[in-house]
C-alpha cells in the first residue's frame, strides 16, 4: 500500500481546475444535473481528497482510513470527479454520468462505487451519518483513530434534522467531527436570505456547542489552515463556514442561482473550459 504525498498549494489549485473541468464535461454530456456548486465546491474536495484525507484508493475499505460525506449529495459530480481523479475508478467513467446502467446516478449511491461512505439525497440526512460514525469512534470503538469529514450546502440547514445533529454532536462533543457548510448563499428558488434566511450562522452553530471558523472557500490555503485547527479542537465538534462561489471559475454561471440544478450545453461547457485553461495556465 502506497499513500500519495499531500499535494502543495499550488498544486491543490490546479487539481481544483482539473476537477472543474471534469464537472463540465461530464455535466454536458448527460444534459442534466447540477452545476453552481459542484463548481463552487472544487477548492473543498481537492483540499480534502489530495492533501487532508487519509485514504487510499487502492483499499477503499482500508480500517485506518478517514471519512467523508457528501450530505449535499445533489453535488455529486463534483464528489465523483474528486474520486475519480484520486484513483478510485478511471476517469473516463465520469462520461457516464446519469446515463441508464452507470454508477455515476444523479445522488451517490454507496454500494456502486469504492470510496463512497454512504448514500446520499434526502438532504439534511449526511450530518447525523457523519455524528453517528464519529461518536463511534470516540465512544464505542476507541481503537479507531480516524476524523470524520461530512459537507453539508447551506440550503439543506433549512432541514430540522441538521440541528438534531448539531445537537447530539455537541453533547458528546464530537472532537473527530468536522462539517464543512458550503455557504454559496443560492438554493433552487433563489437566494437563501430569501428562501429562508440562516444568518447569524456563527452564532447559530456557537449555540449548539460547535467551533466555528469561516473562511474563503475558494481559496486551498485558508481551508487547510481552518481544517487543521479543527483537528487541533478535541473538546468540541468543529463546523468550517466555507464561503465560495456558486458556479466559480464560469463567468456566466457565478452567482446566478438558475445554475444551482441546470447543466452546460456542450457549447457553453466548451467556452467554460476555455476559459478555466486559459486561466489556469496565466496563474502559475
């Protein structure tokens, strides 16, 4: 078993790019699903999967491994991409995505593809997953040395049973736990603050007994930084408020929430990739 060196900062920001444009392909090519925040996400998962995580593709049910869930699960490209790029299946796969027969359906299904810690759609449903395994592993089975990952989108903090997590993980105060919210302020109907409005999200989650960071979540460095000091708080669940982009990197898609569930034509996921090239390429 060989693991691979955590990739530099840099290097982070350029795997990001790559997951984007795996996004955008495989988004064109099946003509549906969701684009805004897979997109806005890339920073979160290249962070996770080439430099925080503990895992290895190669034994996907290694035991010292660490976890991550997807309670987002409507984001799933930006998940398969990330596994796909990290090894756990060929990267051509991602071409299948929702078409009749593939393991890439619309929301991870866990049975389907290595590196899947669990099945994901209903939403609000991936925090108590992520509380669950991590009181296990600091209640249950102590000899279990892993930290517990769970990405949540700020949406699905609309679902009551979100704060029924909170609640428990603070109680046990679930040092190995570590949410990360996709704070994009867009949902399918619209903004957020419109929808339903979160704010004072700090404040909310301070109250349920959690440490609370925000960062720029687009940026690789500020997510490694916050998610250290997470590790570094053994008392306390900790939730990273991880301020991004909707549709970032694609000038036409960022910040518009009519993108939040609606796919590239391949000419527009052609013009995007592009684009992210070009950039890409001017920032080294």
């Amino acid at each position: 078993m060989t693991l691979a060196l955590p990739l530099s900062i840099q290097d982070l920001t350029v795997k990001a790019d790559q997951i984007r444009v795996s996004i955008l392909d495989m988004l064109a090519r099946a003509k549906s699903g969701h684009s805004a925040g897979p997109l806005g996400m890339a920073e979160i998962l290249a962070v996770l999967y080439f430099n925080v995580l503990r895992h290895d593709p190669e034994r996907p049910e290694w035991g010292d491994r660490d976890v991550f869930y997807l309670s987002n699960g409507h984001t799933a490209p930006v998940l398969y991409a990330a596994l796909a790029h990290s090894g756990y299946f060929p990267v051509e796969e991602l071409q299948t995505l929702r078409q009749f027969g593939s393991r890439l359906q619309g929301h991870p299904e866990r049975e389907k593809l290595p590196g899947l810690e669990s099945t994901s759609g209903p939403l609000g449903s991936g925090l108590s997953q992520a509380a669950g395994h991590a009181y296990a592993v600091q209640h249950i089975d102590k000899q279990l040395d892993r930290f517990v990952y769970v990405a949540m989108g700020d949406g699905e903090l609309n679902e009551g049973n979100i704060w029924e997590a909170a609640m428990f993980a603070g109680k046990y105060k679930l040092g190995k736990l570590i949410g990360i919210v996709d704070r994009n302020y867009i949902q399918i109907d619209g903004q957020t603050e419109d929808v339903m409005p979160l704010d004072n999200l700090r404040a909310k989650w301070e109250a349920f007994g959690w440490h609370v960071l925000e960062v720029d979540g687009n940026n690789v460095a500020s997510l490694l930084d916050a998610i250290n000091t997470g590790k570094a708080v053994a008392q306390k669940p900790t939730v990273i408020l991880a301020y991004t982009v909707p549709g970032k990197g694609v000038p036409f898609m960022e910040y518009d929430h009519k993108w939040h569930g609606k796919p590239p034509t391949a000419e527009q996921a052609r013009e995007a990739i592009t684009f992210i090239n070009a950039t890409g390429k001017a920032a080294k």
